[in-house]
C-alpha cells in the first residue's frame, strides 16, 4: 500500500528527526529496571551531558517514505601533502541523501551509505558523490536483513 504523504507530514517527519522531538517514556523504563522515575530520569540527563546520549529521534520505514532503495559508494582518494580526508568525508556528508559516510583502511577510502527513493534517484545523486573522489564503485543492495541503529553496551 502506498502511503501519501502531504507536504506538512514530510515537515513534520524531518523536524521530529531533526529536532530530538522523540523522548523516552521515563516511568516505563524505571518500572522495567526497577528504579523510581526520578533516578532514571537523572541518569538519562547525565547521559545527555556526558554526550553518550546524543539524542532521541524517531526511526521511520524507509519503504513507507519513499526511500526503499539503499545504496553504497566505496570512493578513493589520492593522498597529497595537501590531501585533507575529513575534509572530502564532511564534503560526502552534505549531500542529504547521505546517511552514513566511513573512512576506511584498505583499498578503498571511504565507504558511503545513501536512502534513495529509486534507480533513477540513484543515477542523479551517485555523481555527486563521485565528484568528491578519484574513483568510486557503486553497490546497491536489493535487500537488508538487519538494519538497527542500536548499539549493545556490555
């Protein structure tokens, strides 16, 4: 079933994403652990302060966003004295349709993850990320099997 979103929905979407608009049910996770409300919610400041939290943010279907197409770009660069890596990863990462950009060891420099909402899509955004390297590669994945933005603390 396709979805239709108006254009204040796709606002209301990108600002929920931007803006930390998405807060944890505080009580809900101190009845789980057992904690009263005011000592989680503490913690989850301290965690904030500390930088460990970074934010809450609300994780929507790609698919139901018109955005079911994941794609990668494995980019090089040649080194120079004058070569700034960083420099050419924030220059990636500017691009909106960028999700991910990783610095790589090993053949390959980088490593560019994008949400796009088809091949054509595809067509029109890879060269602006091609532009940024010396060679590039293209891989588009037909199919995810996990996908979390969860990280195990042990």
């Amino acid at each position: 079933m396709e979805i239709k979103l108006k254009e204040e929905d796709k606002k209301l979407l990108n600002l929920i994403q931007e803006e930390d608009a998405c807060i944890p049910r505080v009580t809900k996770l101190a009845h789980k652990l057992g904690l009263p409300t005011s000592t989680v919610n503490t913690k989850i400041e301290k965690f904030k302060k500390l930088g460990i939290i970074k934010g809450f943010s609300a994780i929507l279907d790609p698919a139901k966003v018109d955005r079911g197409l994941v794609a990668f770009k494995l980019g090089q660069k040649k080194f120079h004295k004058e070569t700034d890596l960083d420099e050419v990863a924030m220059k990636i990462a500017k691009i909106p349709e960028v999700q991910e950009v990783h610095f790589l060891v090993g053949e390959w420099d980088y490593l560019v993850k994008m949400r796009l909402k088809d091949e054509k899509e595809y067509t029109q955004v890879a060269p602006k990320v091609a532009v940024c390297v010396d060679a590039c590669k293209g891989i588009i994945a037909p199919k995810c099997f996990k996908e979390t933005h969860k990280i195990l603390v042990k």
